[in-house]
C-alpha cells in the first residue's frame, strides 16, 4: 500500500547542523545585499588590470594614448609609469647629477662607415667577383670587387692600344717620306744644274760659231732653246725641292695630320683606359669592411655594395637634447656605457654641431618622443675604449658628459 500523505517524514540529521542554520538566515534576509559582495572584485579587478596595463602597455592602450595625444605619466612631475631609461631615450638627454649630461648615441668609426658603390659609368653591370669578406683590412685604391663588365672593357682598351701603334707608324712614314722626297728632289736639282750648266756652255760655244759664220742659224737656235729649257729645269727641280724642305707648309700639313690622328689615337687610349677602372670597385681610403651586401651575380644597389670604416679609432656619436647643449663643451670627458659591452668607455669631447636636427637614435619604446630636437656631439674614444669598441659598430649606448659646470 502507498504511504499515508499526512504521515510525518523522518528528520534528516542535516537539518540539525550549522549549515543548515546559515542557509535559514541567508533566506530571511532581504535580497538586495548580494550585489554588496561584488564591488571589492570589481575593484581588485580594476587595480589589477591598471597595473598591468601600465608594465605591458597593450596595443590598445597604446592606440588610446596615440589618439588622445596622452602619455603615460605625463600628470606628475615623478612618473611611475615611465622608466628611467625610457625617459633619456625620450629626451635624449637626463642630468644624472651634479654637471652631467646624459644622451643616446652610437658608436661608429673615425669618419663613420662609408658606404662604397659601384664607379660612375658602371650601367647596368653585375657583381662578377668579390675579393674581399667581412674583417679584411684594405687600403686606399685597394681592389673591393669586379664587375662583368670587364672583357668588354679590356676589350676596347686592346682595341684602342692597336689603333695607337697604327697612327705613331703613320706619322713615322709620313716623316721618312718626307725626308725621302727632299732626298730625291735635291738630286733633281743636282742634275738639272749640271745639265744647264752644259746647255750654258755649248750656247756660249755656239754664239762664237755663229758670230764667225760657220754654223747655221738653226742649229744656233736649237743651242738657246736647250740651255733655255735647261734653266726652266733647274727652277722645277727647286720649286720640287722647296716642297719637302724643312719648315714648308707641305711638310708641316702632312706631318700636322699624322701628328693629330696620334693624339686622337692617344687620347681614345686614355678613354678606354679610364672606362676599365669603371669594372672594378676600389676602396677610397683605408679601412676594414664591415659588410657586404651583395653577392657574384648581384645587380649592385643604390645603399651600396660594401660598408668600410676605419676602426684603428673608434668615436660615439650622441644625440645632445638642444636645452643642455649648451653646457658642453670640447674636451669634457665622457663616459660611454651599453649592456653589450664588458666596461664602460672612456672618451672626451672632440667636436659639437653647428646645427640643431631630429633625433635619429631612437628607442623600441613606443611612448618615446621621436621628434625631439637634437645637437651631435662626437666623442673620441681612448686608445684601450677604441679597441673595445672594435666590434661594436653602430651600437646604441648611453653617452654621460661630465660638463664640468651648472646651470
């Protein structure tokens, strides 16, 4: 049979304990407590996501700060949002104590790198050969590369060299022709003079006949019109020898144009000569290579083919905040300091700029101010700091000037 509907049920043990009590008084009160037990998670969750907001900085956040022209830090006169570091790449510059100037920099060669490209009138042509690698020490006019365009060019140099030998053995047979022909018209002139001097004579013997009756008058004009052409003779054979004559304008035109086309042969020499030097890449001054950037086959590019830098004596380039430098000056020491290097490096003031500009040396903190107006100042490391820094070209390091004064 079923069980009685108004028959009492057992009470359970769970009943009689202290949860069950709390769950009874929980169901006395009102509801609108509970809300109450959710504003310290609420505000927990704020700080905490504050916080870490403010150490990660997310994209968003950065986007919110770029559209606000907001920055992090910027309400207070002792940020805690912005790190030191942060704050000097921002500036450029942060006065760490009493006459210090601190600023970005980089370290570079004496002179910078120099980036060396391909000759003027290299065109279109490729990398043939490299003759150098990284860490060779060359010297000024030193052979850095080949271009294709070599055999071509050694070519017309050839080409140019044969033209030359052909046009110094013309001018020398225009010189033997010359000598040849003055040669042969002074014995034209040698002959034509014995030859009137025998016309004169047998004229001089026939005029006497004549006189006497005991030649003919024929035979007496047949004797004037020999010794008569035998004069016309010698003045050809004269006029013939003034041509080839030293100092004529015959001569002097005919050796003239031999002596041109050899200095046009000479100068095409020279042409085809200098248009060679365009096939090879040297280096302008003495240095070790720091990179190269292109490889046989390669057609060379704009930036260059390979970067020199003399690093017998390294110098730091640094950024100096335009409201500090005026407080430095040339000879201030310098101390250099990176995470890269093993110590720090010891320098002083070699030169100031003449000229404010934008910043260049910037940091990967997005908050940084990347238009900040600067001053370069180069530094001259010491002998023991060059040679540290050897390896370190174009490391980013903290630069502090001890300006020796204040403000």
């Amino acid at each position: 049979m079923p069980p009685d509907a108004n028959e009492k049920k057992p009470t359970l043990p769970l009943e009689d304990n202290g949860l069950a009590t709390v769950s009874r008084e929980i169901a006395s009160h009102p509801r609108g407590w509970r809300p109450l037990l959710l504003i310290p998670l609420l505000m927990l969750t704020l700080f905490t996501g504050g916080v870490i907001g403010m150490y990660f900085q997310p994209p968003g956040l950065r986007a919110f700060f770029n559209a606000t022209g907001l920055e992090p830090g910027a309400g207070t006169q002792t940020p805690i949002a912005v790190a030191i570091q942060q704050v000097i790449s921002q500036e450029q510059v942060a006065v760490v104590s009493e006459g210090d100037v601190v600023a970005l920099g980089r370290i570079i060669p004496l002179g910078d790198i120099i980036s060396v490209a391909t000759p003027s009138g290299a065109g279109d042509a490729r990398i043939a050969e490299i003759r150098v690698v990284e860490g060779d020490e060359v010297d000024a006019n030193d052979i850095l590369a080949v271009l294709d365009n070599l055999p071509q060019l050694q070519s017309a140099v050839i080409s140019a060299s044969a033209n030359l030998r052909v046009r110094e053995a013309t001018l020398a047979q225009t010189r033997a022709s010359n000598r040849a022909s003055l040669a042969e018209a002074q014995a034209s002139l040698e002959r034509a003079e014995a030859a009137a001097k025998v016309a004169q004579a047998d004229l001089a013997r026939m005029t006497s006949l004549f006189e006497r009756g005991v030649t003919t008058r024929a035979q007496f004009d047949q004797t004037i019109a020999t010794a008569t052409q035998a004069e016309r003779d010698v003045e050809r054979a004269q006029a013939t020898l003034s041509r080839y004559a030293t100092g004529s304008e015959t001569v002097q035109a005919d050796i003239a144009v031999a002596e041109a086309n050899l200095e046009a042969a000479r100068a095409d020499l020279a042409r085809a000569k200098q248009d060679l030097e365009s096939a090879y890449v040297r280096a302008p001054d003495r240095g070790t290579v720091l990179d190269i950037k292109v490889r046989s086959g390669e057609r060379p590019g704009s930036s260059g083919i390979i970067d020199l830098g003399d690093t017998s004596q390294m110098t730091v380039e640094a950024e100096v905040y335009q409201t500090m430098i005026g407080r430095v000056t040339i000879g201030d020491p310098v101390t250099v300091t990176a995470e890269a290097l093993s110590q720090p490096l010891s320098g002083v003031v070699s030169a100031i700029g003449l000229k404010i500009g934008r910043q260049s040396i910037t940091s990967d903190d997005p908050a940084s101010n990347t238009d900040a107006r600067v001053v370069d100042v180069i530094i001259v490391l010491d002998a023991v700091s060059s040679e540290l820094a050897r390896s370190f070209t174009n490391l980013e390091a903290v630069v502090r000037i001890d300006a020796g004064r204040t403000e």
